[in-house]
C-alpha cells in the first residue's frame, strides 16, 4: 500500500456560507455565458480537489461523495495518473489513432482486454464518452448478426445522444422534448423493484419469463443486443434479482443475441471488484467501460469477444478523439492505482462504514424504505413507508441539508427519490463518517419533521473546522 501525503487538509471546513460569495459570483458569470441547458447540483466553483475534499474558491473544503459522478474513483489528483499525463503531454496531445498509432492506445486495449470478464478471446475500441461506447456497441452488435433490434430495461440509463436517449428510460431531463427518437428498441421488465416485495426467485423467474415473451412475440431472430448494467445507476442504483443477470445471460445465449454489459458506472473497483458482472458470476460478450476509466479525462472501451468486435468493415469504427493519448496515459495511471489491490480493499471498507451508519435508517424511520448497493456505489430509497408514495421530496431536502453544511451527495432515481453515495476510493474513514454523520442527521430531521411538522428545523453547525480524515490517503 502506498501512502501520499495530501497537501490540502482532509478535513470538512466552511468558511462561508455554500455557496460563498466568490462561487456566487462565478455563477452569475456563467449565467451570462452558458447556456441554462446545464444544469448544476451544487452551484459552487472548485479550485481544488484531493483525496474525499473538494475546496471552492471561498475557501470551503466540501466533503466529496459524489466523485464527478462516478468518474474520479482513484481520487482526483492521482500521482500514478498525473505522472503518466505529464509524461505523455511532453511528448505530444494528439494525432489520431486512426491517422498515426500511438502504444498507449494498444496498452489500454490490452489491459482490459485481460481484466474484463470473460474466459474468452477479446479485442477493444476506444472512444472518448460513455453515450460513444453504448452507441459503438449496438452498431459493432448489428454488425455481427446481422438484425436491428434493441433490448433495454426498466430503470436503464445509457446515455444523452439520439440513440442512448432511447435506450434510457427517464425521460424528465433526458428525454423530455428531444424526440423523436430512433426506432427499433424495446424495454424488457426487470426483476428489481418487485424483489423487494416478494420471493426473489419468484420474482426474477417471472420477469425472465417476461423478457422472452417480448423476444418471442417480437421475433427473437431480429434482435441484435441486449444491453443492462450490472447495477442501475441513473435508475436509483438498483441491484439485481439473484439469477436475473445469469437468467438474462441464458437468454442472449438461446437467441443469439449480444449480451452487453453496461459497466460505465459500476466498473472500475466502484463495487468491491473490478467489474460488477463478477458478483453475479457472468460475462457480457461486449463490456463498456467510461467514466473512471481515465481517472478524470474522457475515454470510453467497447471489450468483447474477438469474432464480434472484428466483425465490423475496417474504418466502420473510430472517431477524431477516440482513445486520445493523453486520456489513454491516465488510464494507465489508473491502472497502476489498482495493481496492489488497496483501492478495491478500500471499497468494501466504505461499504461496511456506510452500511453501519445508514442502514439502521431503513427500520428507524419513516422515509427511508430501502439502503442498497455494494462498494462504494450506494444509495437510500425515500418512500413513504404508509403509502408507498416516492418522495422526490424528501431526497431534495436532504440532499439540500447536507450541501449547506459542506457535505456534496447526489439525487438519482427514475422517481428522483434517491439519493445516492459515490465517494472517491481513496476517501479517509474519518472524514466518510464525518460526512455520513451529516447525513444521517439530516435524515433524522426531515424524518421527524414528517411525524411533527413543528420539529421542522434547519441543521445548523458552526462555520470552521469540523472533525475529518487523516492526511494520508492510500492510494
């Protein structure tokens, strides 16, 4: 294990109110500048990130449970991934792969090549988002048999571009607006939301059955892929039925349908194991990667067996920034980060500190009707335990509580009534409980200020510093 010492504190401190001035400032200025398309979680500026800290430009060290969504799980200033991308800015920035080869390219291809799952022959593409590798996928799928249909899922997200628009299932802000989309996909059940309510191979044996009816009634020899992450992210990061995903595998197997396996969030050490696909004990024959793939720059994979991904006509696949050389040197700093292990040990640590200062919520109020996830890719279900209602309400007013005191979580969920954890691997157990800590207390007040709106507070702490982590983070 290898210790650095951070140079900017690890602890949570507020020196102004969130957001402060300078960030109030800063966007104003963006909204004179940037289209209101964009929208923003947290409206404060960054002027540096290490370790779980983020620190704003009015000086407030914001706890990180968030990761740029999932992306900057090696922390976001790696020395493994910093020292490769000043080596490789040294030397150039960027000449095409398909106009002149660069090793760094091939050197990521073949890492994965051997990590993703599968006991397989595989080849890899690169591409810059992770919207370029599902698109890539269903093209390099439809390729290889020959037919044009998609299958997608309940709860799915997949991306913002025409296509992955369609594949994804929220339409309010995805969708909303922008269609028509193409045609030629379709949405199987999942066995997620009913397992929580009923006998788990009863339940993932009739959404299997439900997902071959629609092959059958529809033409299972017209489908080219199945496409389902591991663990839904956007959708509320929902884990699946034991058997669903092996029962999904079966199905692709029978019908010869690609199975892709969508691990843009959920791989890369985020849940314990390098990929989530091995939790389930299956292996897609296309597996996507993005997101913490490059430790913060933007490269996408498309891995898979050997005779799929070359079935596609030379030149068919590529783009101007496909597996730029400087992204594809910080996936090799990312890749050294994993070898000894640590950062997945790391994950599973997050995952126990998180479950014994959260999970006890799921039974000791009334707001909160599920925890779940693994890793450190974890989420509370808001509902109301009486009525079943979702309460995207209640999320939003938690979330809120945990931002002004310095404490950045995220919404998600098909009814935005999820709040979900990401922290970056190398967050420090003392600061994550710090966190967690506000958290938790804000849960218990929105809880009690549904059972007595006269408790209705806000959380109120005192600016300065606040008991956090250690300087030294492993790495």
């Amino acid at each position: 294990m290898t210790l650095i010492q951070n140079t900017l504190p690890q602890t949570r401190h507020l020196a102004t109110t969130i957001p402060g001035p300078a960030s109030t400032a800063l966007h104003r200025e963006r909204e004179a500048h940037v289209t209101s398309g964009f929208g923003v979680t947290l409206p404060v500026f960054i002027n540096r990130a290490e370790g779980g800290i983020l620190e704003d430009v009015d000086g407030n060290r914001i706890i990180d449970l968030a990761a740029g969504i999932a992306v900057t799980s090696v922390g976001a200033t790696n020395t493994h991934v910093q020292a490769q991308v000043a080596l490789q800015m040294s030397k150039f920035t960027h000449t095409c792969f398909m106009v002149t080869e660069y090793d760094s390219f091939t050197k990521v291809a073949a890492w994965l090549n051997t990590h993703t799952p599968g006991d397989f022959d595989k080849r890899t593409a690169l591409f810059s988002t992770g919207a370029e590798a599902v698109e890539n996928a269903v093209k390099i799928a439809r390729v290889a048999t020959g037919r044009e249909r998609v299958l997608v899922f309940d709860d799915a997200y997949h991306g913002r571009s025409l296509l992955t628009m369609a594949m994804t299932a929220k339409v309010n802000p995805y969708k909303k607006d922008f269609g028509p989309f193409p045609p030629e996909v379709f949405r199987a059940p999942t066995a997620t939301r009913l397992w929580a309510h009923r006998d788990g191979e009863t339940t993932t044996a009739t959404a299997l059955a439900g997902v071959e009816r629609l092959l059958v009634e529809n033409g299972p020899e017209t489908f080219a892929a199945m496409v389902i992450e591991p663990i839904q992210g956007e959708g509320g990061f929902l884990m699946p039925a034991p058997g669903f995903l092996a029962g999904l595998r079966e199905l692709a197997t029978k019908y010869g349908i690609v199975f892709v396996v969508d691990e843009i969030q959920a791989g890369l050490g985020r849940t314990g194991k390098l990929f989530a696909s091995e939790y389930e004990g299956i292996a897609g024959d296309i597996t996507l990667t993005a997101k913490a793939l490059a430790g913060g720059l933007p490269l996408s994979a498309v891995t898979g067996r050997t005779e799929i991904m070359n079935a596609v006509h030379k030149g068919g696949l590529g783009g101007t920034y496909a597996g730029n050389p400087v992204a594809c040197a910080a996936a090799l700093g990312v890749f050294e980060a994993f070898e000894d292990g640590t950062l997945l040990e790391n994950a599973r640590a997050i995952e126990a500190t998180v479950r014994e200062t959260l999970e006890p919520l799921v039974d000791g109020t009334s707001v909160i009707a599920e925890f779940r996830g693994r890793g450190a890719m974890l989420a509370l279900e808001f509902t109301d335990k009486l009525t079943l209602e979702t309460r995207a309400d209640l999320a939003a007013e938690v979330a809120a509580k945990c931002h002004s005191q310095g404490v950045l979580v995220l919404v998600c969920g098909t009814y935005g009534n999820v709040i979900r954890l990401l922290p970056p691997l190398v967050i420090g157990q003392e600061l994550l409980r710090d966190g967690l800590a506000v958290l938790r207390d804000a849960i218990i007040a929105v809880d009690a200020a549904q059972k007595d709106p006269a408790q209705k507070t806000e959380l109120k702490l005192p600016a300065g510093n606040h008991s956090g982590a250690t300087s030294l983070t492993a790495v």
